[in-house]
C-alpha cells in the first residue's frame, strides 16, 4: 500500500487507526466480544455440514459481522450504524 498510496498511505492508515478505535470503544461500551485477525488467516464457518468461506475485503482495514449462518462485510468507516442495522 505503501507504493500505491504514497506519501497518503500515512495519512490513509491514520484514519483506519482513528476508525478501529471508535468501532473498538463501541463494542467495548455495548460489552461485546470482538477478535482481531491477521491477514494470513481465513475466515470461515460452518452452514450445517458445509464449511462457508469468507472472502477477504478489497482493503485491509473492514470488520466481519457474524450472526447465525450470515456475515456481513463492512467498512470501518460506518461501523456503529452497519452494526445496529445487523444485528
């Protein structure tokens, strides 16, 4: 991202860190549980006997909302109103 992006890149990955603090004081103030992942890891769940794989986000900096059987993909950027329209 960095050759990409530039001098930006910094100021890109300020406000992701600006972003994930305030998704992170959400979901601590509603006392929920969150797990933070690194790139190498897929994601994934079972649908029954199937094993469902979620697809990695087209930038690094999206949370994974997962309730029975559905995710949903979304940007940081509108983490508490994507939140409450989920679940």
């Amino acid at each position: 991202m960095k050759k990409k992006h530039k001098d930006d890149f910094y100021t890109i990955a300020d406000d992701a860190n600006f972003y994930f603090a305030n998704a992170t004081e959400y979901l601590d103030s509603l006392k929920k549980k969150s797990l933070n992942y690194h790139e190498d890891i897929i994601m994934s769940y079972k649908n029954g006997t199937e094993l469902k794989i979620i697809p990695k986000y087209k930038n690094p900096w999206y949370v994974v909302f997962y309730k029975s059987g559905t995710y949903k993909i979304v940007d940081l950027l509108n983490f508490k109103e994507e939140y409450i329209s989920f679940f």
